[in-house]
C-alpha cells in the first residue's frame, strides 16, 4: 500500500498547490512560488511510487471506500499502466508550475493569473485520480472532475469571444466522451460488475465485445483528438492560456489513449479488424494532421494540429500491437506496445516544451500569427534554442527522444510485414510509408515554423522579450528529459517492459525483452557518438567565428536597391507549394487582390486553410437538423396545461403498448 498511499499524497499536494495564490493578503509571485514548490514535492511522492511499482516490483495495490452508489464502489488501483502513465502527468505538471512562476514575473495581470495557479493543480490532481480509478464510480467522478476543470482553467478570458466558443466546444467534447463511457461500462456490467475487469478475462470474440469497443473508441478518440473527432481540438489549444495548451496536449490528449489501452486490456484475444482499424485511423491522423499543420499560420493552431498527429503516430503503435496480438506474433506485440507507450511519454514532454516556448514568443512579439514574427533568436535565446531541441525531437530526429519511439514502431512494422498474411501484411507497409511521409512533412512544418519565427531579420521591428530564470529552468528540464530519452533508451525499456507484461493477456507465456529485438544499446551508442560529434563541430563553429575578422558590407540584393524585411519568406509563401499539392484534402481559402492598371492602389493577398472537417462537415449538419426540427420547439409552449395534456397522451400510448405484449 506505500505506493498507493505516497501517490494520494502527491494527488492531495497537487489539489491544495494553488490555494496559496488565492490569498488576497499574499502577493501572486510568492503563491506560485508555494505552488511551484508543492507541485514538485507531488512529482517527488509520485516519481517515488512510479518507481516502486515499474522498477522495484511491488505489487498493485487497491483501496475501496465504502460508499454506497448506484454505480457500485469507489475504488483506487494502481497497477503497472497507470504507474506509468502518471509519469508524462507529474513531469509536465511540475515544468508548467516552474515555468508559471517566470510567466507571472514578466505578466503579472489580475487575480486571474491567481485562479490560473489554482486550477492547475486541481487539474493534475484529478488526471492522477482518474488514472487511480479502477470502479465505474471512481472514473467517472474523476473524468467529470478533470473535464470541468480544464474547462474553467482554459476558459479564465471569457471575455474574448473565441474563448467562449472554443470552451463550449471542449465542453461538449468532454460530455459525449462521458455519455459513451456510461454506455460502456453499463454495456461491462452485463458480463461482470462495476469493478474493472481483469486483465486478459473476457472474451473479445462476441458482437457485444465489438460493440464496446467501437463505443469506446469513439469516446475515448473524441477525447485524444483522433481525426476525424478532433473537431474541438484546435480551437481549444489555441485559445487557452499556452501552459493550459502545454497541459491539454502534453496530459489531457493521453487520457483517451489510456482509456483505449485500458479497455483492450480487458480482453483476452482481440480480433484482427479491431488493430486494422486503430491502424487505419492511426494513418489518417498522423498524415491529415500534419497536412492540416503545415497550412496554418496561427503558431499555436499548427502546434494542435501537430497533436493530432502524434496521437495518430500512437494509435498506429497500439493497432500494430493488436494485430501483434491477432496474429500471436510477440515481437510485433512488444514493439508496437513499447514505441506507442514511449511516443506517449516523449509527445508529453517535447509537446509542453513546444507550447511553453510559443508563450515566451507570443508574449515578446504580441502576435499568434507567425507570419508577422521573425528574428526573435536575438532576444529570445533561450527559448530559441529550447523549441529547436523541441522542433527535431517532435520531428523524430537523432538524438533526440521522439526518434526512439518511432523506431520501435518501424521495426514494428518490418516484423510484422514479414510475417502478417497478405492483406494485414499491405496494410502494415502501407502504413510504414505513412509514417515516413508524416516524419518528412513534419521537418518541412518545423522549417517553416522555426526559420520565419526565430532567423531572419524582425517584420515589426526588434521586439523586447522576457526570458526569466524560472521559464528557462522549465525548458531546460523538459529539453534534457528529451535528450536523455534519445540517448539512453535501454534505461527507459526497463520501465516499459512492467507494462507491457501486465497487459499481455497469456501471463504464463514469456515475452521478448524490448533490448533483445531492439537492439537499444547500440541505439544509444550512435546517438551519443552524434551528439558528441554535434559538440565538437559547434566548439570549432565557435572557435572559428571567434578567430575570424568580421567585416561589415552589403550581401546580393537580388536585383533590389532597397531590400525590407518584406521581401523575406513568410510562413504561407513557405508552405505553398505543399498546400497546393495537397489542396484537394486541405481546401485552401486564398483572398486574391484584384489589380488594375499600371499602378494600382494598395492591397492585400490573404490565404487561409479552414478546419475541413468543422466547418465543412460538422457545422453544416447541425445547421441542416437544426432547421429541421425548429417547428418541434412549438411544442413547448411553456403553458402548463399543455405539459399536463403531453403526460396524458404518453400514458395513454405506453398503456396501450404494454397491453399489446
């Protein structure tokens, strides 16, 4: 029980961190230090019975309170899944409340910035508890918890009106994926109890098994953004404070993962169509999210969309490991599991790195919109160099962390195309090539990204920017956590390997270690030597700039006697070629001047890539039905004796309908 027991302790560190800042007699920059400090001393209790449970072989551990609910008990278990999922939760938690106490130093508003603290800590909290939960009772206490907590942290500027939409659509998110869950475990219940199934005990083989699994597919992926249900997602991110967006992204995305691979869990053998369909829609949103990124220009938009992607990069992991399952091929079982488990862990950590540095520069150039940024390397150094570190870790970049997860992945898929039957077989290299298409695309967003934001010469004039201490401490810790994982990938498979045993559901069969049929140690042998090798070539860079005499005189002007800024790439002449190519899935919006004349007035050119889905599918069905059924509103009249008449009337048809059978 000490595991369990230090984690509630973390979980009540976590929910009490911000009521510091709260206080009205306190000064805001000393409560988020409290916070800062409360929060990581829950990282501290948490790390500790993460590692007794994922290193040290305790067993899970349960606690059941005794109350008496229509949905059964509320109990708490921590096994070796929500061990490690706890870890993305407190390290992210803990660089956001570092990085808070720098972001209050340099924008010290209004008593917002105070519930901002709070409600932080409450929303860690209740990810902990949820991932604890282990009862119908508990998870949907804790998941209501965590969804209307995230909904009043990212909605703290309402006054703004795309806020209010923004929250409106992730709280109507939150509560169909809550209207699914009931379905689902009322649907489990038939078969056993509010308690959760044991791993491995039921049977995946019936129609009610598949019917659980779609209805939970479609909550759960509504809730991690799987495409196409990440209609709320974009807007979400974008319009919350950025350490929320860091939050929603790095944590609350991963909550519907955990649900998929919680649900799967239960079964003892899952059918083959159950992988080729988490594999398909892996694909559609790895390659439509990245697509639908490199056509932003809004930075924290193209960040979202890049969420999208990697939780597609994910789910084709865990269809790959079904199908592993399907196929009783262990090899592509472990690999699959380990590199969707290991992207979850590394997209939290370069994920939140990402967003915390689009805050730094948002606040120094004023804008989201990256085509009016550039030059932003000369006063942001730090947080330059942090998104670079950031930028080719989500690219999957040597030697960087998000390299090793995509590797188990595609050895992943190399095993099983050797092995699979004909169509999985194309199927699973099919979706090889998709993933090397996303790695590519995703470099080619990064680019962009990064060149018009940081190179270049300033658009707007040279802004003034704000590194403070405690925001590069958090880019600092995420960044090394990211380099760590790149270089030392075996030291990690030791904590997925608890995992990945615990969810294989023939306990007595021996599995293959993740350093046998990875071959890590040789990974990290390579990525050292070309980390090593990068030093070396940035000291002689160093060294030879330093010798060098610098002279001062004009470049190529291109023909131009008077070049500006203006004639520098932006982010939309970047991309276009790539949104042209893929035009016919991303539907771009382009606002052309019309010129007359031989010196025609000012003008602008404008282009934008809407959210397709949304505004071309969802939204115009919902308009369709609702004028539809506006004439149905007649009925309710708010006249009492017409209520009365409609009671009368359903009593008369139920009566009738009970005597027919």
């Amino acid at each position: 029980m000490i595991p369990l027991a230090m984690l509630l302790i973390a979980v009540l560190l976590s929910a009490l961190s911000g009521v510091p800042a709260l206080s009205t007699r306190m000064p805001l920059f000393a409560g988020r230090r409290l916070a800062c400090f409360f929060m990581l001393a829950a990282t501290a209790c948490a790390l500790y019975a993460v590692s007794a449970i994922l290193l040290f072989d305790q067993p899970p551990a349960t606690l059941q309170l005794s109350w008496n609910t229509s949905f059964g008990p509320f109990s708490l278990r921590l096994d070796p899944l929500s061990a490690f999922f706890v870890m993305p939760v407190v390290l992210v938690g803990s660089a956001i409340s570092v990085y808070g106490c720098g972001y209050c130093a340099t924008s010290p508003r209004s008593r917002g910035e105070a519930f901002l603290t709070f409600f932080t800590g409450v929303c860690t909290a209740s990810v902990l508890m949820l991932l604890l939960a282990s009862s119908v009772t508990a998870l949907l206490t804790c998941w209501e918890l965590m969804a209307l907590s995230v909904f009043i942290v990212m909605s703290l500027e309402h006054d703004r009106p795309e806020v209010r939409n923004a929250g409106m659509q992730y709280l109507v998110a939150s509560h169909l994926t809550i209207v699914a869950i009931i379905i689902v475990f009322a649907l489990l219940a038939e078969t056993g109890g509010p308690a959760f199934p044991a791993t491995g005990s039921l049977d995946a083989g019936t129609p009610l098994a598949g019917a659980i699994f779609l209805i939970a597919l479609l909550g759960f992926g509504l809730k991690a953004g799987l495409m196409p249900l990440h209609v709320w997602l974009p807007d979400a991110h974008a319009n919350a404070p950025s350490n929320i967006s860091a939050f929603m992204s790095g944590i609350i995305l991963k909550m519907g993962i955990y649900g998929i691979v919680r649900l799967v869990s239960f079964y003892a053998a899952p059918p083959m169509w159950w992988g080729m369909l988490l594999l398909c829609l892996g694909v559609v949103s790895a390659v439509a999210g990245v697509l639908f990124a490199i056509g932003q220009h809004d930075i924290k938009r193209l960040l979202a969309y890049h969420s999208i992607e990697n939780i597609g990069i994910i789910v084709m992991g865990l269809g790959l490991a079904i199908i592993g399952l399907a196929d009783h091929n262990r090899t592509m079982f472990v690999l699959g599991m380990a590199g969707a488990l290991l992207h979850v862990l590394n997209h939290a950590l370069f994920k939140s790195l990402l967003f915390l540095g689009a805050g730094v520069v948002i606040h120094a150039s004023g804008t989201r919109d990256i085509d009016r940024m550039g030059g932003l390397s000369r006063v942001l150094p730090v947080t330059s160099v942090a998104f670079l570190a950031g930028s080719a870790a989500i690219c999957a970049l040597p030697p960087l962390n998000g390299f090793v997860s995509e590797l188990l992945i595609y050895l992943g898929f190399f095993s099983g195309f050797s092995t699979a039957p004909g169509m999985v077989a194309a199927a699973i290299a099919l979706a090889a090539v998709a993933l090397a298409l996303t790695g590519g695309l995703a470099v080619a967003c990064f680019a962009k990204v990064y060149g018009t934001t940081f190179l270049g010469v300033p658009r707007q004039g040279l802004p003034e920017g704000h590194e403070h201490p405690a925001m590069n401490a958090a880019f600092g810790l995420l960044a090394g956590l990211c380099v760590l994982i790149g270089m030392l990938p075996f030291a990690v498979a030791h904590l997925l390997e608890p995992v990945i045993v615990n969810l294989y559901p023939d306990r007595g069969e021996l599995l293959p270690s993740i350093q046998a049929i990875a071959h890590l140690y040789g990974v990290s042998a390579v990525a050292v030597a070309l980390l090593l090798v990068i030093v070396l070539l940035l000291v002689y860079y160093l060294n030879r700039l330093k010798q060098t005499p610098v002279s001062a005189s004009v470049t190529w002007d291109c023909g131009y006697v008077a070049p500006s800024p203006r004639m520098q790439y932006t982010s939309s002449s970047f991309a276009d070629m790539l949104v042209g190519i893929f035009g016919g899935i991303l539907r771009p919006e382009r606002h052309e001047p019309k010129l007359h004349g031989l010196f025609p007035p000012d003008s602008d050119f404008h282009s934008h890539v809407p959210e397709v889905t949304l505004e071309k599918g969802v939204l115009p069905l919902l308009f369709a039905a609702d004028r539809r059924i506006s004439a149905i509103r007649r009925l309710q009249s708010g006249q009492l004796n017409r209520y009365l008449m409609y009671i009368f009337v359903a009593l008369i048809i139920l009566a009738a309908i009970s005597g027919l059978y």
